[in-house]
C-alpha cells in the first residue's frame, strides 16, 4: 500500500495493529487519535462487528519522521481478533507495510496471545511475505493490572526475534506513542531498503 506522492512530498505508508480479541487494539488507536493534533488526522471510522470490533483509520502527516523533503502520512488499521473473522484478517493484512501486535499481559490471555501470533505469520505466507522479514513491533499492552506476567516471560514466549517492545496501558496512553513512532521508523527503513522511498 506505501506509496510516494513526489508533488505532494508525501509518503503513505499502511500499519496494522494485530492481537487478540480484547487485548486493547482498539483503545490503542483512540488514544493516538486523541494524541494527535486534529490538523494533523482525518477522521477516525469504525465499523462493529458482533461480540468484537475492527477500526479503520487514517489521518495526516504526523511528524514522527521527515523522509528527506517528505512527510509520513499513515494509514493505521486494526483486525477483530476473534478467529472467526480470519477473512476479514487477511483483507486488511493486505498491502500492508508493518505490523503492531498488541499482546494481553494477563498470564490467562498467553494462549490467545501465540493462538494469534501464529494467525498472523500464517496470513503474512498467504500474501508471500515472512513475518521474520517484515517491520514488526511487540506492545505488551493492560501492563496496568493485577497478574501480568513479567516482560522476560512475554519476549520468551512471544518475542524470539528479539524485535523492538514496549510495556503500555492503551487506557492512558502510557507506551501508545513510542510503539507508533518506532513502527513508522522501521516501516520507512524497509521502504527506503526497498527503494520505494529514494535513501537520505
């Protein structure tokens, strides 16, 4: 989906929040929506499915990072994590340029947690791309309650890779930005590797 827009100095890059139903994707995205300065967001759309929720959104460049003479503008997704919507997954998987998973802390969610890590890398094969080679982000998110396990055990289990994660509570927006901000790095250092965005 990243595309470059020279007249407009823009680039438009697609990320997706992924997780299990309830681990706090949607709450993840309204308070970035609230972060952000209203010049600089478009409006946010949700659309309600039974039992869980998936949201599209989209707004304006956000400065997270200047592509030479360029802005970053994102497109942010996130999918209904219960498994019977595994179509409406892949359909917003689709052109993709990087991924959040937002992982339940709660030692009773480990279960859903890698049920929907191995969703995702199978959904990636599915448009022939590997989840060890695409821009990815773990956000350990309800780090605000009672019985979460401790982030050694989370990266243990759900975190092999070793790749970029952050300890947030999505209701007060504690971590929220810092996992947007170092997605949208790795995701502009993919495209720049790519040559979809010309190098520094």
């Amino acid at each position: 989906m990243s595309s470059v827009n020279l007249m407009a100095r823009e680039v438009a890059a697609k990320i997706v929040f992924y997780g299990p139903g309830l681990s706090g994707k949607t709450t993840t995205l309204r308070k970035v929506y609230e972060t952000v300065r209203p010049a600089h967001r478009g409006e946010m759309m949700s659309i309600a499915t039974e039992g869980d929720r998936t949201l599209f959104f989209d707004f304006l460049p956000v400065k997270v990072e200047r592509v030479g003479d360029c802005s970053v503008r994102l497109a942010l997704y996130t999918v209904p994590g219960q498994v019977f919507y595994n179509a409406t997954r892949k359909l917003v998987l689709q052109g993709a340029d990087g991924v959040v998973f937002v992982a339940d802390s709660q030692a009773e969610a480990m279960d859903a947690n890698r049920e929907s890590l191995a969703n995702l890398e199978e959904n990636l094969l599915e448009n022939g791309i590997r989840l060890d080679r695409f821009p990815l982000v773990m956000q350990w998110n309800k780090r605000d309650l009672d019985n979460v396990l401790s982030v050694e055990e989370l990266r243990r289990e759900l975190n092999p890779r070793g790749v970029p994660d952050f300890e947030s509570a999505a209701t007060s927006g504690r971590g929220v930005m810092d996992t947007l901000k170092t997605i949208t790095r790795l995701v502009i250092k993919d495209l720049r590797a790519k040559r979809i965005v010309p190098p520094p």
